[in-house]
C-alpha cells in the first residue's frame, strides 16, 4: 500500500484531481455571471471539494503543517455548523491543495478559462441566442433626497451587460481579467500593452457606467506600468509598508462603516430636512464617502434589523445571514462567516504580504493592494465561488511553502 501511495503521489494523478476540481470550479463561475440558474450548484461544490480533498491526500506536508490544516479545518467546520454554508471547508482544502502546482500554470489556465467563458457569454448575447444585452433599470445615482424622501421615481437608464446580467459584472470581470492578466505577464508586458488595456479599460466604462471598476482598473494598470518601467522601485521597502497601510486602512475603514451606517443615514436625513446633520465631523465625512459610493454605507441599514451592520455580526455568523446580499465585501466576510473565520483570512492576508515582500514580487504586491481596496467597495471576491477569487492560487502557492524555491525569487523561478 505505501509503494501504491508512493507511486500515486509520484503520478500525474495529483495535479489532474487538482485541475478536474479547478476547472468545475472556474465554470460555475462563468455559470453563475450568465442569466442561467445552475440547478446542480451544490453538488457540484460537494464533487469539487472531494476532488481537492483527494488531491490534499497525495500531497507532501509535515506533521506540524498538517496540524495547522486540521485546526484551519476545524474553524472552517465550526462556521459550517453555525451557517449551514461549507464554504470554508472548501476554501481550506483547496488553499492546501494548491501546493506543488506552478503558480503562472494555475493562474495561465484559471485566465485562458476565464476569459474563454466570458467569450462565449457575450457572443451568445450579441448574436441573440442567449442572455440580454442591455438592462435598463434605476442605477442609484440619483440623490437620495429624492428617490427616498420626497419619493419621486428614479430615471431609468439604460447600460450594457453582454449577457452578465448587470452591468457591474460585466465591468467585474475585465478588472479581474485585467489584472490577472499584468499579474501572469508583468515582465513581458510594453508600453502599448498598457496603452491597449486602458482602452479597453474606457470602452468597459462606456458601456457599462462603473466608475468604481474604472478607476480601480486605471490604477492598477498605471501603477504596473510604473513599476515595470521604474525597476529601481520594485526592492523599496516603503512599498510594502504601503500594502500593509492599504489592508489595515481598508479593514479599518469597513469596520468603522459597518458600526457608523445609521448614524450616517440620519445625518444625511438631517440635513435634508434641518440643514444640519447633526453629527460631528466623522459622521459628516463618512456620509460623503457614501454618496461617492452610490449608498454602499447607507445600504447597511435597508433592512428591517440593519443586517451588515457590525450589531449583526457574530463569532461564527448565523445561517439566516447568507440571505443577505451587499456590495461592501470586508464587512460582508465578517457579516457572512463571522469575527473569527474573517479575521483568520484577514490574518492569512497579512501572511501573504509578508511573502510577497520576502519573495519581492512587486506585481503581486500591487494585486494584493488592488484587490484589497476593489473589497472594500465590491464583495465579488468574497463568494462560495472560489474560482472567483485568484488571490486564493497565490496564498496557496506561497503559503502552503509547497514551491521549495529560494527567498528572493520571484513565482516563475527567475531572480526578483
């Protein structure tokens, strides 16, 4: 039996179990941003999970590595029991089932698969076969002033979707197909390369209307190019320390909106209608961010017991809290699967940074701050789809310690 082991652990068995698991995973993704409802969503999360635990059993680790699994595992089973929802007992063991898989291949096949996916929507919508190609509804822009308090009706716009359903998806999924992209091919990247994502960039925003998307995408495609240019930048320690900067001022900031949400939408009730709001500075400020955010804050409280808000939150979260959907997806981490769980994964996060700063890997700095502040406005990483969210490829290459490559390396094999 243990040469039988052996020779499976040795096989190409471990990596087709990992890839198998990978690609379900990547296609109820692209499932789930069409206009098709999965039927068989759940059990495919149950074959995807036994497909990685599998793989988790042919991997190499130490005894005390996998102590540190069975306690990760244990929390993710104590917030299964609590919600109902096993989603961190996926997330655990496909983080550890990512060790000894190359990152630029996981990452190359979760790109080609995505954007093939995103393909096919969109062709299926603009040849009329299936999906629609617009929406037009009510976007939020409108002050609240008149939608909530004087009642008058919204004015209904009209924005491009491409067969996803909402024009913010569409918007989701160039940002995240963008970066992924810079992230897999940073060295190799021009000026035009640039110059062309950008386009791309505003032609995205044309048709869909997301500011937010736009200017986390316009950041992130002018901080790379800076970066592959200025190569002196990439060794500088302060730049780190600015990722450590955005992660705790984003947790911060989300913690402190979570806490503040009626507070804000009373002063903003105030103002209307006193021309005071009634509040200190804080509140003041906080209640302009909102209205940048088209209500994102404010939208914490829409519900009958203000679910969101950090009242709400729990140790390991209750189960009625997954029927509840907003866009600000640090608190949502914290509202959905708890204090514990979402500090774990914060904690992960900070892991990861250091790792990046050990490893100098400039790129994958800059997707981290990215990603990080594109939470605090959008929860699309924070989801039961995995394959959604990349970062999680990235802490289990570098975290689980499974690439055995040297400090100062950077995840393709070449010196930083």
């Amino acid at each position: 039996m243990s040469e039988l082991y052996r020779r499976a652990r040795e096989s190409r068995l471990p990596w087709f179990l990992f890839y198998s698991g990978l690609t379900l995973e990547l296609l109820m993704v692209i499932v789930d941003k069409s206009n098709y409802i999965n039927p068989v969503e759940g059990q495919l999360f149950r074959v995807t999970f036994l497909l990685f635990a599998l793989k988790l059993t042919l991997t190499g680790y130490s005894l005390r590595e996998w102590a540190v699994i069975a306690a990760l595992e244990a929390v993710a089973f104590v917030s299964y029991r609590a919600t109902g929802g096993n989603d961190l007992i996926r997330l655990v063991t496909f983080v550890a089932a990512c060790r000894d898989i190359p990152l630029r291949q996981m990452l190359k096949y979760t790109f080609y698969v995505t954007l093939a996916g995103c393909t096919v929507i969109i062709m299926l919508a603009l040849t009329g076969i299936y999906g629609a190609v617009s929406l037009t509804q009510d976007y939020g822009h409108a002050a609240p002033e008149v939608t909530r308090y004087i009642g008058e009706e919204a004015a209904q716009e009209t924005r491009y979707t491409l067969g996803m359903g909402h024009p913010n998806a569409l918007s989701c999924m160039f940002l995240m197909l963008a970066v992924l992209g810079v992230y897999i091919w940073f060295d190799r990247m021009k000026w035009y390369s640039y110059l062309f994502l950008m386009l791309l960039n505003v032609g995205v925003y044309l048709l869909t209307g997301s500011k937010t998307g736009m200017l986390i995408a316009t950041a992130f495609l002018a901080g790379a190019c800076v970066l592959h240019y200025c190569r002196s930048l990439r060794d500088r320690k302060f730049l780190y320390a600015g990722g450590l900067f955005v992660l705790i001022c984003s947790l911060a900031f989300s913690v402190d909106a979570a806490a503040c949400a009626q507070r804000v939408r009373d002063a903003r009730w105030n103002a209307f209608y006193y021309n005071n709001p009634r509040d200190n500075r804080h509140i003041v400020l906080l209640e302009k961010i909102d209205r940048l955010t088209s209500g994102r804050i404010v939208s914490l409280t829409d519900t009958e017991g203000n679910e969101g808000m950090i009242g709400t939150w729990s140790a390991f979260s209750e189960p009625g809290n997954r029927e509840h959907y907003f866009d600000m997806g640090w608190v949502k981490l914290f509202y959905w699967y708890g204090v514990v769980p979402g500090s774990l994964y914060a904690a992960a996060q900070l892991a990861l940074l250091w790792k990046l700063y050990r490893r100098r890997d400039i790129c994958g700095l800059l997707v981290f701050a990215t990603l990080t502040v594109y939470t605090v406005i959008e929860a699309h990483l924070i989801s039961v789809y995995l394959g959604r969210n990349f970062l999680l490829m990235i802490m289990g290459y570098y975290l689980t310690g499974g690439n055995r490559e040297r400090e100062g390396r950077l995840p393709d094999g070449r010196p930083a």
